[in-house]
C-alpha cells in the first residue's frame, strides 16, 4: 500500500471513531497526536478534512488553526479563500500551486491527490477561517452600526430566506446575542446528521453556505451596521 493509501485509511479509521452528534470535542483515542494534529472534532466528516489537511502537510505553513507560519499566504483573510464555493478557486490552486513570489513562499502542487481529498483540504479551510473569524469579530470592538446600511446588506444578502418580519428579534437579544446571533445561528451550527433526510434538506444546506460565506467575508463595519438594523427590529 503507497504512502496515499496509508494516509487514507488512518484518517477513515480515526474519524469513524468520532461521536457525529455531540457539539463537544470529541476525545483523543490513544496515541492521537494532539499537538500535532490539533484537538478531535464532533464532526467525523470535518476531523477527516482536518487530518487531510494536516497529514499533506498544509499545517505546517499554514497552521491547523490558520495563523500562518513564515511566508505563508494568510488563509484566514485571503480573498481567495473568501470567493471560494465547494473548492472553485482552492482546489484549482493546489492542483497547480504557487511559485515563489517576492513575498510569498512557494508552494507545491498537488496534483497527486484525490479529488475528494483536495476538497476535503477546501473544506477544512473554509471551517477554520469560519473558527477563527467569528472569534475575531465577537472579541473586536465593533464601530457604531449604521442601521440604514444594515437594511441594505439585509434587504441584499438575507431577505431572500428571512424575509423582513424578524418577529421582535432586537427585543430578544442584545448586541452581543443579535452578532452571535447573526454570524453563527444555533440552529446551523451543530455537526450535520448523517440521516438520508438532514444530508437532502437543501434549504439547511443553503442556510449554512450562506451564513458561513457572511461569517468568512464580513468586516466589523458590515457587522455593525446588521445589529443596527437587527436591533431595531
């Protein structure tokens, strides 16, 4: 068995050990290596991406929480990364890599790999950044909304599921909740269920693709100004 072969039936066999339903971290099996490949996730599907990631060695530029090392491209806010769908830009790049650059490290190309290992890579990418971005808004001390500008972002990006009666919604919450609120809703952010059901609910899918896409993309003014216009509400 090649060294492909190898790779693969660790991960399968470490993530088919993984609790799927539980939002907690799920526990290290004997000899899992924590610091090297970070602590195991509830999600057996992501701690899979998360292993292809790590095990092809794009942890160790990029790091498995995203904060790059060195020269590395910053996957957290690349806008790249950003416009990506399903993989649509990343896979592309690492099936062709990057030459070396003035300011940028090389990085090889892929090509050898699967392609559902290259979007499992694009997939881990996407749950980190979306990780470490809502950490960084939540922390970040958000400018005054300008409630105006939040009713355009709704009207254009969030009206078209929510439609505009948010039933007293800034009566509920205050700031903090509305951001939590908005950039990771509770009803989309535990592991997906693996019954034929969940897996064909296209309106949840979309919802989590959408809601990921503004957590990745949004800057703390675009924040602001939805928790102005959601507090009004």
């Amino acid at each position: 068995m090649g060294r492909v072969g190898h790779v693969v039936c660790g991960v399968v066999a470490m993530a088919a050990s993984l609790v799927a339903q539980s939002a907690a971290p799920a526990p290290a099996r004997p000899g899992y290596d924590v610091d090297f490949i970070g602590v195991p996730l509830a999600d057996p599907v992501m701690q899979h991406a998360k292993e292809t990631f790590v095990l092809y060695g794009c942890a160790y530029c990029h790091g498995v929480t995203l904060i790059a090392r060195g020269e590395a491209a910053d996957l957290m806010h690349s806008a790249l990364v950003g416009a990506d769908v399903d993989g649509s830009a990343i896979v592309p790049l690492l099936k062709a890599g990057i030459p070396q650059t003035a300011k940028l490290s090389p990085m090889p190309q892929f090509s050898d790999l699967s392609d559902r290992e290259l979007h499992d890579i694009a997939r881990y990418i996407h749950y980190a950044r979306q990780e470490g971005r809502y950490k960084e808004l939540a922390d970040a001390a958000l400018p005054r909304g300008d409630a105006a500008a939040g009713t355009a972002a709704f009207d254009g990006r969030c009206a078209s599921c929510h439609g505009r009666d948010l039933d007293g919604v800034g009566r509920r919450y205050d700031a903090s909740g509305l951001l939590a609120a908005l950039l990771k809703p509770k009803a989309l952010g535990a592991a997906p269920s693996f019954t034929v059901e969940a897996r064909s609910d296209a309106r949840l899918a979309a919802g989590r693709a959408a809601h990921g896409r503004l957590l990745e993309n949004a800057t703390p003014g675009e924040a602001a100004n939805l928790v102005a216009y959601l507090s009004a509400r």
